[in-house]
C-alpha cells in the first residue's frame, strides 16, 4: 500500500512516501527551491518521492495531510476577534493565503498530483502527526510521547504514550501558552529570525549568564511543577500583531529588541542564556510528569523544541527514563513523515515490528546522484576534476587532506531529511585545528564565529571523547554531551575571567574546534551501517592521527538551504573559500577549477575576527 503524506503552508514543507510501513522517501521542500525554510506547496518533493517509489500518482492508495485546516481556521478566526480590532493587520494579512491556498487544499493536492490521484485525502490533527513521527520509526514496542512546539491547530504541547501500532495522546496545552512561541520570541528580540535563528540563540546562551532566568519567571511565565504554564500575554502581543514582542517587553529587558545584523552585546548573551535555562527547566518538569503519568522506560520526542539538543542532553543526563529516542526531523517537515505512518498503522491497523533499530534509516531518505550523472554535470559546468575509481584510495586522499587542514565538500550517498547535514550533505575539516571554527564559519559559512560546529565521532570511540556510555547511540546530532575532562586544557580559571566572546580566544580542549565554551558538543555518533563511507573515512583519519573526530557541519552558507544536487553543490563550492569537493568518486581542487578566486568576508563577519 503507498501512502504519501504532506506538510505545507506553515514552515518548512516536505513530502514523505511509506510503503507497506516502509519509509522509502522524505524531503523537503526548500532543498529543491533553493529558498530557506520554502512553506509553499511542496510540488517538487512530491515528485521526488513518486520518482523515488517507481510509482505514478495514479497508484497513490492514500494522500494525507499533517493537520486539520479548517481547525486551524477556526482557532485564527476566534484569537483575531477576541483581539479585534488590534489583530485586523494581521488579519488582512493572512487572509489571502487561506482563502486561495489553505482553505481548498485538496485542490493544491489535486494540482501537484496532475489530477491523476483518485483516493481519499486524509487530515491528521497536527500533534498527533508530531506524535507519529515519534513512535512509529523510533526502536521502541512502547513508550511515552511527548510533543512540544509553537502550535499546531489549537495545541502547543501534548502528552501520551505508544504501544504496538497505536498512539494515544491523553494531555494537551493550548495556545497561546506555548514554549515554541516563547523561545521564538526571545529568538526575534535578540536579533535573530524566528523559525531560523533559535539555533543561534542556543549556540549564543554559553557565552551569557543566566542573569534574567527569576525575572523571566516571576513576570512571564506561571509555571507549574508538571512543565505545564501560562504566559502573561499582556508581554507578547504575537496573537495580535505582526511582532514577537513590544514595548513592554522591552521596558522589562531595559532596552529596545536589539537590529538584526547589529553587534551583539553582553545583555544579548545573557538574554539568550536566560530564555535557554527556562527552557531546559520547562523541559525537565515535562518529562518527569510524563513518566510519573505513564510509568514507561521509553520516551520519544518530537514537535520544533525537541531541535534544543541541549535540553535533549539533559533529559538524557538527568530525566527519569532509560531511553529516548528523537524524530530527526522533529519540526514541521517531519510531519508529513508522521502523517503517513499514522495512517498506516493507526487508522489501517496495521502490524508493526520492532526489530531493535530505529527505522528512519540513517534519516538518508532523499535524492542520491550516480557518478555517472555528477559527471555529465562537471563535463557541462567545465569543471576540473579526478576520478578515484578505487574507493579505499579516495578515502585515504581524503583523510590526508583533512589532517593538512584543508575544508572539504562531502557530497554522498542520499541526502538528509531534517534540518542536520549528517555525513551526506556535509563540510568536513579537521578538529584538533584551534583556528578551524572561525575559518568554517566567516571563510566557509560567512556566519557569526560564536556558532558552534559539531563534532562527527565514530561510534565506538565515543565515550573516550565526551561524557556517554560506550557506543551510545546519536546518530541524529540530537544531543549535547559534554567533553571528557582528560581531553581538556587546564585552563578552568582563566576561562572563568572571560566574558563573552572573549572566550573564543581560548584553546579549550585536544578537539578546539568543535568544543563550545561551555566544554560541550553536538554529538554525532558514526557507524557502518548507517554511513559505511563516512565511517571509513573517519576511520582512515583515526588511523594516520589517532583522532577520531572530526568538524562537520552543514554543506551551505548562510542564509540557503543545505544543497541537494550536484549543481547545488558546485555552485556553493565556488561561491566559498572551500578547497576541496569530493561528490561521490570525484574530487574537485578549488584552484583547479576555471575562474576559482577568494572570497571575501563582509563588514557584519568582521566584528566577530579573532586575533
């Protein structure tokens, strides 16, 4: 049975195809487009998931959709006119959106599918797709559920549990109080673009102190000891205007929003730090009272906050389960994911196996390129390039060139559903190398040199780098984990007479490069069966340096989405001061290459320049 699921018109839109319980493809929208966090209708990653299947639209048995839109209007209707008239702008605003789009969706079903599609349109509600994404790929026969989000049609957070093929979802929070909105509020006050900047404002929080946590709980937040709150909405003016946050927000912090692009200062960070301590504490309260609710050992996560891998870290480190397991693609996009299962298993009844693995395979469910087609496209662009034919010399090549610093386009395999590049739309460099994060992030990513890289770890190896039980499990990039304390530096005192972004200028550990201040990391465990290239590239390293971890961080620059086909790649090659591309069984030398040059870091990188 074939049923492809949808999410649209919100953030981040994305299809998914499962086959007979079998997830076969997901992507999402943006990769294609080429517009970040694209929330039109997704037409292409349709396509690809039809190609992918070998199906046409007409073999199709069910389509569904990841929420309820006519529920959804009715919760926009009811908050514009408790509001009226303060909320008409906004009102007039994304009138027309629904009434073209939103209001007739089985017509934008119709249109993608060449009206070809003769089945039934199924609607999940919102969180419960959220909920399916959770449970039904996860490695689990039964476990606590717990969503947590900005909103969906009414809820904002929702707890339950999973057993077999069925959820149920048993707690709900509704909008406005929710910790997704909350969280983007602070991400649009300290500069940052909301549904894209709160990893930003996650990786700024180290460099802060905590120094508005009270405040934020004595004046915004009533928060209760299950993790359930009401905010005071007389501070976050979202439900009636077109802003995060106004003047009374910003009479609380002292100061006004601070301007995207301008120079962060102190209060930024402590800010940030601030809204992140609220965060995890929410967080933490939510998991205890779910699992005093359920008496299960296994939690699943997902919905926009389950994104904070710090809290995630938390949870794993402190909660009360003994296992969790995270949707890698735990926002929007991952909806159309659940959706499709949901169906499947909840409403067809369908039997589902468990078989001591998660079944999102790697989250390696989009388009994959032959060395055949790479090369047509290098031959048309007239790039220059070298073809290994032995895939063990390449690996060793690469190895090498990681250990002489170069940065590296890894372009490989299928590409990653979700927002992490995880080894297959990648850049990779070496992270003994104590200058490697500022040069990634102005040379490569021309971003702010605070963002912290992620660390790629072969699996085995993990626990002799940071504080995880041997061979723990993180393949998603989900969860933050701290340093072992014999790979640091004994520089604790000096560290803690900085202040800012003064801490960059500390070599903080053997690995320099993907060490946050804090002496944390985003963990990406790496093992061969989910990348058996990659982790023979890892190894290959570990071999000639006796490290095994090395920088990996998403394969785009700032402000595009990760890149999908060859040309995506080439281009961003070429548009950075990258030095290597290997995409697939063909390596590519940036002064090779016809009308290669530098590129310059702009005027906003250059607050960030170390000495």
């Amino acid at each position: 049975m074939n049923i492809l699921g949808i999410s649209a018109f919100y953030h981040d839109s994305a299809a998914a195809f499962v086959r007979d319980g079998e997830i076969v493809a997901a992507a999402q929208e943006e990769r294609f487009t080429r517009k970040k966090h694209d929330n039109q209708f997704p037409s292409n990653a349709v396509e690809y998931c039809l190609q992918a299947g070998g199906l046409t639209p007409e073999q199709l048995d069910y389509v569904v959709f990841y929420e309820k839109p006519l529920l959804k209007f009715e919760r926009l209707l009811e908050t514009y006119i408790a509001y009226a008239p303060r909320g008409f702008k906004q009102f007039l605003m994304g009138m027309p959106l629904w009434l073209h789009h939103k209001l007739y969706l089985p017509r934008e079903m119709d249109k993608a599918l060449q009206k070809r599609y003769k089945g039934p349109y199924v609607f999940t509600e919102h969180h419960e797709s959220h909920a399916a994404s959770a449970f039904f790929p996860s490695p689990f026969e039964e476990a606590a559920i717990l969503t947590m989000d900005g909103v969906g049609e009414w809820a904002t957070a929702s707890f339950g549990t999973g057993r077999d093929n069925k959820i149920e979802l048993t707690h709900v929070m509704h909008f406005p109080h929710s910790l997704g909105l909350l969280y983007s509020a602070f991400t649009y006050f300290t500069g940052f673009r909301v549904n894209s900047g709160e990893y930003k404002m996650m990786g700024l929080a180290p460099y802060g102190e905590p120094k508005y946590r009270d405040l934020i709980l004595e004046k915004l937040i009533d928060l209760k000891e299950d993790g359930s709150f009401g905010l005071n909405m007389s501070y976050l003016p979202y439900c009636h205007k077109t802003v995060m946050t106004g003047a009374k927000f910003e009479k609380l912090f002292g100061a006004p929003a601070r301007r995207p692009e301008s120079p962060l200062t102190q209060r930024e960070m402590d800010i940030a730090a601030s809204i992140q301590a609220v965060t995890e504490e929410i967080m933490l309260r939510a998991v205890r009272h779910v699992h005093h609710q359920t008496e299960m050992n296994n939690l699943v996560l997902a919905g926009g906050v389950a994104l904070n891998c710090v809290g995630n870290g938390r949870i794993l480190r402190e909660g009360p389960f003994d296992n969790i397991w995270i949707q890698p693609a735990a926002g929007d996009a991952g909806c159309a994911l659940g959706a499709a299962l949901f169906v499947w298993y909840q409403l067809l009844d369908n039997e589902r196996r468990v078989e001591g693995h998660d079944k999102q395979q790697g989250s390696l469910l989009g388009p994959a390129y032959s060395d055949e087609q790479i090369r047509e496209y290098l031959d048309t662009a007239g790039a220059k390039y070298d073809v290994y034919a032995d895939e063990e010399e390449l690996i060793s090549k690469v190895a090498d060139l990681i250990d002489e610093g170069k940065i590296i386009g890894w372009f490989q395999g299928q590409m990653e559903f979700g927002p992490r590049a995880l080894g297959s739309r990648s850049i990779i460099g070496d992270a003994r190398n104590e200058k490697m994060q500022s040069i990634m992030n102005r040379k490569i990513k021309f971003r702010e040199s605070f963002r912290p890289f992620a660390p790629c770890v072969l699996r085995e190896d993990v626990s002799d780098y940071f504080e995880m039980q041997a061979e723990q499990d993180s393949p998603y990039m989900l969860l933050v984990a701290a340093l072992q304390r014999d790979k640091r530096l004994p520089l604790e005192a000096r560290l803690d007479s900085l202040k800012g972004l003064d801490k960059l200028k500390t070599k903080r550990s053997v690995v320099p490069a993907i060490t946050h201040v804090d002496y944390s990391a985003r963990i990406q465990t790496v093992d061969a069966e989910r990348h058996p290239k990659f982790h023979s590239l890892i190894s290959q390293f570990k071999q000639k340096t006796g490290c095994s971890v090395i920088i990996n961080t998403s394969f785009n620059i700032r402000g595009e989405p990760i890149v999908c086909s060859p040309e995506h790649a080439y281009r961003c090659f070429m548009a950075t001061n990258m030095d290597v591309l290997v995409m697939e069984n063909q390596l590519l030398y940036k002064e090779e290459q016809p009308q290669a040059k530098q590129h310059e870091v702009d005027e906003y990188m250059a607050q960030f320049e170390l000495d």
